[in-house]
C-alpha cells in the first residue's frame, strides 16, 4: 500500500483543483472503465482498506467499529451482489460513513492509467501538472467591486499557497481599496490551510491563532497562525462577509469557522456541510483501491471543538442563492451608517435602493404601465407584453424595473433611473434621467 500523505491538506469534494495536488489528493477516475471482482478480490480489499483506516484514523475505537461492521457484512454475504470494484468501494464508503458520519471518508475504484500517473513522481510526468489547475486559475473564479465599493471574489477552492499565492495575492491587493468585503465560499468544497493561512494574513493587524489539527498517529498538535507579512496592505478595519451552502466543505468551513469565531466576519447563508478532518490518501496498486482516511482533527483556539457533523451555522440564515443580495445590502446600509460625505451618502442610498427594487416584486398592472409611454425629447418609453422599455434615439433598448412612486430602474444599467413627473391632475408630463453621480437631465413629453 502506497501511502501519500496530506498533513496540510482538505480534500476536495469536488476535486476542484486535483492537478496542482495530484501526488497528495484523492484521485478521481477520467473514466467509467471498472473491474469485476469476486468474493476474495473483495476480502482483499477489505484487509487493505481497514488496515488503513486502523493505522491512521483519527478516532481508533470508530475505526475498530467500522473494521467489525464490514467484516460482519461479508461473513453474511451482504457483498455477493457487488461484482465490480466500483460498485463495492462505493458501499464500503457508505458502510463507512453509516458508522463514522465521517464524510471525509472515501474509498474508489482507481484505473490502471491513473494508477501509473498516481505511482510517477510530479517531475516525470508529462506536461504541465498545474495545467488544469490554472486553466481554472486556482479556483478564483471572480473577482470584482460590486456597487457601493463593496468587493467581491468568489472562490472555488483554497489551492495550497505553494502553487496559488502569485494569484491570491493579487487577488487580496485587488480588494485592498474596498469598503466591504464578502466572500463566495457557497460552491467551495475545500483545499489547504496554506491558502488559508495567506488569505488570512490579510484580515488581521497582528499574527493571530486560526486554527490547529491534532494528528493521532503522532500525537502532536499542529497550529497555524496568520503571517507577519504580506504583499499589500492589510484589510483590517473593512467589514467582511462570508456567504456559505450546504456544499461548502472542509478547508472552506475552517476558513468560515475561524473568521466567525474570531468575530471577524458576518456568515450568511446556509449551514454547511460538516467535515473537518484532514486526510491521508493510502493506494492499493495491486487492487486499483485508494481510501481516503481522515489522521487528524481540528482543534479551535477559541472553541476548542470544530465543526465536524454540524457544519458552521451562518450569522444570518437564508436559503444560498439570496445570500449574495442579503450580504450586499446589509453591508451598504453599514457603511451609510457611518458616512459623514454626502456624496457617499448618495452613492451608497443609490446602491441600496436598486438593490431593494430587486429584491422586492413592486406590482403594478398594465393599464398603470400604459400611462407612461410616450416621447418625451430623444427618449421614448414603449410597453410590450406588459413590460414597459426605455430607449435613447438607435441606443439599446432596456425593459424598465417599477420601483415606485413613478421611479424605475433599468435592467442591465446600474447608473442611470427615471422618475416621471406629473402635474395637479395626475397626467405624466416630464421624464427627469437620474445618475449615480447626483447629476439629472429633464424631457418634457411630447404630445
């Protein structure tokens, strides 16, 4: 058996970045080729995997129980109907898990291509192995200033800082002159506490505890604490959010539980999904079986627990795909609190307004929409299959959003609104162009 430890290492549930850690991680098949086995393929199997999970397993008592639970199965015969290695390793998982409810736990069919991939050192192998890696640029998928100056980076994986910190870096120094900061960990399903650790580094003024694993099999406590230094200026006044899934995992729940328990971010969101073991990665060649065994435990400096089968529940609890606009919000209104610059204060009163328009339906019927068309100097306003659109000369067309009290926004166009105008009888009489810098421009409507 080839062990390949990860002693800095979360797995990935989605394999997200398996390239740039090839050697350590927990390989995934490229393809649904399988073998079929028999009775004493499958004993094999058995012996190797629970040797594994004896050895290295972070509770020895839970392995000893999940060794007794499959060993049990197959004196029964439970296993006869399993006749490839893929359709057996993936209930050995599920025996696992049904007495760990460790979902780190994972043992898989590995074909004879990955096999040799899996057996060659990094250096031998052909190409570039950080190919796939950066082709998805280190799980940074997107990275932007949202309105109000509030920065945004949603992240797919923590990649280890060895490969990634080029591209961390830079990403943090984008976010440098932000008010606000919110990271998307809803699809992040883990990576390494090294990027953690950098990312960070960037939050605190002074080195600071984040988080220590304790390995059973040597019985040592590994901590890791943020840097003294970092490339860039440090964020460490700026409100910070963290929104959070059921899917975000392992390495992004620590990142998430640390910066909770350290009052240093708001986590919106839903409650995730619970595993904080780090793992070891131990290949049986010879039987095309790999498991993946968690070997240690975190251990908060402040909690002094973790978040293992309980996950990380968010500060403010709402379904994942609202929690972008809740963060967003909650964030701008912060920030009008404190502002003493009335431009500010418009600019950010401008941010929230479009984003409660679109966060609350404003319903207004049809015959109400059709007292707006008209031409009113260059601009005209139309209603088509009851949504009215706004059009500049040959400019593009936009389907306007009712805000109320004859306001709308403009799907697609974050710095320009409308208000209508209307005289002592109610009849609509001028269209007033609103911007985000305060400036207006006015059309009277034509007859």
């Amino acid at each position: 058996m080839v062990r390949l430890r990860t002693l800095s290492l979360f797995i990935f549930m989605a394999a997200v970045l398996i390239a740039c850690t090839a050697a350590t991680s927990f390989a995934q098949p490229r393809t649904m080729e399988d073998r079929t086995i028999d009775a004493s393929i499958q004993a094999e199997i058995i012996d190797s995997v629970t040797e594994a999970y004896r050895d290295v397993y972070i509770f020895a008592d839970v392995a000893a129980k999940m060794e007794k639970y499959v060993r049990d199965k197959y004196r029964k015969g439970e296993y006869k109907k399993f006749t490839t290695v893929r359709q057996f390793t993936e209930q050995l998982t599920n025996d696992f898990r049904e007495i760990s409810k460790d979902r780190h736990i994972g043992i898989t069919y590995i074909s004879d291509d990955d096999a040799r991939m899996m057996l060659t050192p990094p250096q031998e192998r052909p190409g570039d192995p950080l190919a796939d890696a950066k082709r998805r640029n280190f799980g940074f998928q997107k990275l932007e200033i949202l309105p109000g100056n509030i920065g945004y980076l949603d992240l797919r994986g923590f990649a280890d800082a060895e490969y990634a910190g080029a591209t961390a870096i830079a990403a943090m120094n984008y976010l440098a002159n932000a008010d606000a900061i919110i990271f998307d960990l809803r699809q992040n399903g883990g990576g390494s506490p090294s990027m953690i650790q950098l990312m960070s580094s960037y939050l605190f003024a002074e080195p600071t505890h984040l988080n220590s694993f304790y390995i059973r099999q040597t019985d040592e406590t590994q901590q890791f604490w943020t840097q003294a230094s970092v490339q860039g200026p440090r964020m460490i006044d700026v409100p910070v959010y963290v929104l959070t899934s059921n899917y975000t995992f392992s390495a992004a729940e620590e990142f998430t539980y640390n910066l909770k328990n350290l009052k240093r971010a708001t986590i919106v969101g839903d409650t995730t999904g619970g595993g904080a073991h780090p793992v070891d990665t131990h290949f049986s060649p010879n039987l095309n079986v790999q498991a993946r065994v968690p070997f240690g435990r975190a251990i908060n400096p402040i909690t002094g627990t973790n978040w293992e089968g309980t996950g990380v529940a968010p500060d403010v609890v709402v379904p994942a795909d609202q929690a972008l606009d809740r963060a967003e919000i909650d964030a701008l209104k912060k920030l009008r609190e404190t502002s003493t610059d009335p431009d500010r204060q418009y600019t950010l009163d401008w941010a929230i307004t479009g984003l409660e328009v679109r966060l609350t339906d404003v319903p207004v019927d049809v015959e109400t929409l059709g007292a707006f068309v008209g031409q009113y100097g260059p601009r005209s306003i139309s209603l088509e299959d009851g949504q009215l659109y706004y059009q500049r000369e040959d400019r593009p067309r936009y389907r306007l959003i009712p805000a109320g009290n004859d306001m709308f926004l403009l799907d697609g166009l974050e710095y320009f609104r409308i208000q209508f105008e209307r005289n002592l009888d109610g009849t609509i009489t001028k269209l007033v162009g609103m911007y985000d810098n305060g400036q207006t421009d006015e059309n009277e409507r034509g007859s």
